[in-house]
C-alpha cells in the first residue's frame, strides 16, 4: 500500500478525460487527450496482469472506428457535401425503406463527420481502458461503501472479468509460442477463444465466491425506515447523476444540468452513508485518500471542468462543422487544460515492479 495510490482517484482522473473527449469532435483534441491518457498509463502502470488491458481497449477502438467508416461508405450519410471521393453502384430499396441508402456517391465531408465521431468513441474507449489499466479492481471493490456492499459480489465479477480475459490470452498465446505454434490468424483465434472466456469468467467467479464466504455482503439489522429512506435517496441520486450527465453532453444542458448533478450528488451520498450503517465488515488496512490521490482526481475533474467552460468560447472549433469543409485547428486554451491531466505522470507514486521487488528479496 506504502507505493500505490487509491484506485477511486484514477477513476475520477479518467472519468474527467472522458468527459473532455465528450464535449468535441475535434480530432487534434481528441488525439492529444487519447495521448495524454497514454502517457499516464506508461509512465505509472505495473506489470500486473489487469494492467495489460490497455492494449486490448486501444484495438477495440480501432475496431469501432473502423466499423463506423465502414457501416457510413454502405449506408451513406445525411450530411451534404461538394467534395464526392468516389461512388458505389446503389441498390434499389422498398418504398417502407424510405430514407434509408445503400451504396450511391460518398463526400468527404459526411466521410470526415463520421470518422469524427467514431474517434470521439475511441478515445472515450481509451479514457477506460486507461482506468482499467491503472486501477486495482479488488482494491476499487474493497473501498465501496457500505451501501454498495450488497452489489459487491456481482460488480466483482463484471470488473475482474476483463482483466482475467486478457491475462488469460497472454497466457495461451505464450504458451502456443513455446510450442512452435502459430499464435496469429482466424483459426487460432477460434482454438483459444472458448478456453480464453471459460477460464476468465471461472476466475471471476472464484474470486466472488471467496468475497461471499468471507461475509462480503454480510448486514446489520436496521429499522425499516431507515432502509426505505436509503433506497429512496441512493436511488433518486443516481438517477439525477444520470439524467445531469445525459445533458452535459448537449450544447444547452449546462444550465440545468449543474445544478441537477449537484442535487444527485448529494442524495446519492446521504443514501450511501445511511446505507453504510447496514455494513458489519471491518476493513483491513483500508486505502488511504492522500495528498496525492487528490492531486491526480483533482486534475481530471479540472480538465472535465476546463472543457465545459471552454464550449460557449470555442463552440465552432470544439465541435467544426462539415459543412463547409475546413481545417480542424487547436485551441490553445482547451489544449492548455487537456494538458492538466499529464499531473498524475509526475504525482503518482512509481509502479514498483514485481520482477524489481522479488530480486530485491533475493538479495536479501
């Protein structure tokens, strides 16, 4: 615990990226936060198997970039433009279908505005992956509240299970390595892929079984009141949290939505700390929230906050338009604040290897 840092406050710094990446389509921004993202995850991640999982978000990425621009050159796009790159024969369609095209010409500016927002996702991807990457899942689990501790044994297995899945393909592709075998191609794919998913989701299910046995979700009796007014407030919380992050996505949401999420944050907490008084399960040797757990949180909530007063200034070149076509540029102030969420690289404590800790002990 001495060299680590609390996983919530990676969370919170990713979570702030994200929601950067949210408010533009600019593809110099979504680049620099996807580089950003990338340098904390190089500079401050370990060797654990769950800190592999970064790669494998960064292809799923480019896997939906790809469909996207694949699905917009058949289908086409509503968006008009001068600038046509090429034509597809077009397939006649019902009258029923109508609105609906396959094939005809493709411009390059509804082509530009569908690899836009593909790349919007894929850095949203990468933000998680980055999350996933940095942050210990079991000790994320341990740190939930008391009120969340009936959810604990399920969420274990939905947070665990990625991480196990990509150890375990390693593995396999290891192993198939050593054996002189091909380790690349369809067919391979399809021979690992069964033991892959079995493996992981056993794994998953072990280390929840193990939390149950331990009395993971074990409760005190309160009075019935207290539980009602505990779902009452968790649950109006979250879905106000909900609602006030749906419109901060929207241009004109900011109004309502601030105030919304203010609201919800507070009566998600006040159900959550009702809720805790339910929880009989001492911790051992809890995380602590530190100066520089803070320090990293603080900086991705200052860039999620950076952008969101940067979108009335920047409206045109946060979000360009496609029509006409121009040049995406970079604004120096949301760049300036996309750079905030380097902080963590130079903060957070040092990943102390595995491989450096155990000839450390040798030598002892």
């Amino acid at each position: 615990m001495k060299h680590s840092l609390h996983p919530g406050a990676w969370w919170l710094w990713a979570l702030g990226l994200a929601t950067a990446a949210s408010r533009t389509t600019n593809p110099l921004l979504l680049l620099l936060i996807a580089a950003v993202a990338g340098y904390v995850v190089a500079a401050r991640r370990t060797d654990a198997p769950w800190a592999r999982s970064y790669g494998v978000f960064l292809r799923l990425g480019l896997l939906v970039l790809g469909i996207r621009v694949i699905a917009f050159t058949l289908l086409g796009s509503p968006i008009p433009g001068t600038h046509i790159l090429f034509t597809l024969p077009e397939i006649p369609l019902p009258e029923w279908a109508k609105g609906v095209r396959l094939g005809g010409p493709l411009s390059l500016e509804g082509f530009l505005f569908a690899a836009y927002g593909a790349l919007r996702l894929a850095v949203l991807l990468a933000c998680v992956g980055a999350a996933n990457a940095l942050a210990n899942p079991a000790r994320l689990l341990r740190s939930l509240p008391g009120a969340l501790y009936e959810a604990g044994v399920a969420v274990v297995v939905a947070l665990t299970f990625a991480p196990n899945l990509v150890a375990d393909a390693q593995r396999l592709r290891s192993a198939r390595r050593l054996r002189g075998r091909s380790e690349k191609g369809v067919k391979v794919l399809l021979t690992i892929g069964v033991p892959v998913l079995e493996g992981a989701l056993e794994r998953s299910v072990n280390l929840a079984a193990a939390m149950d046995t331990r009395g993971f979700g074990r409760q005190a009796d309160v009075p019935r009141r207290v539980r009602l007014t505990t779902a009452v407030l968790t649950l109006a919380g979250l879905l106000g949290c909900c609602v006030a992050a749906y419109g901060l996505l929207g241009a004109d949401g900011a109004a309502w939505a601030l105030p919304l999420l203010g609201i919800g944050a507070v009566a998600a907490a006040g159900g959550l700390l009702l809720g805790g008084r339910r929880a009989v399960r001492t911790r051992y040797r809890p995380d602590r929230w530190d100066l520089r757990a803070w320090l990293v949180a603080g900086s991705g909530v200052a860039v999620a906050a950076g952008m969101l007063l940067c979108g009335p200034a920047y409206a045109d070149i946060l979000n360009p338009p496609p029509v006409p076509l121009t040049a995406p540029t970079l604004p120096l102030l949301p760049a300036a604040v996309v750079l905030l969420g380097l902080l963590p690289a130079f903060v957070a404590p040092a990943p102390v290897r595995r491989s450096v800790a155990k000839a450390k002990e040798t030598r002892k």
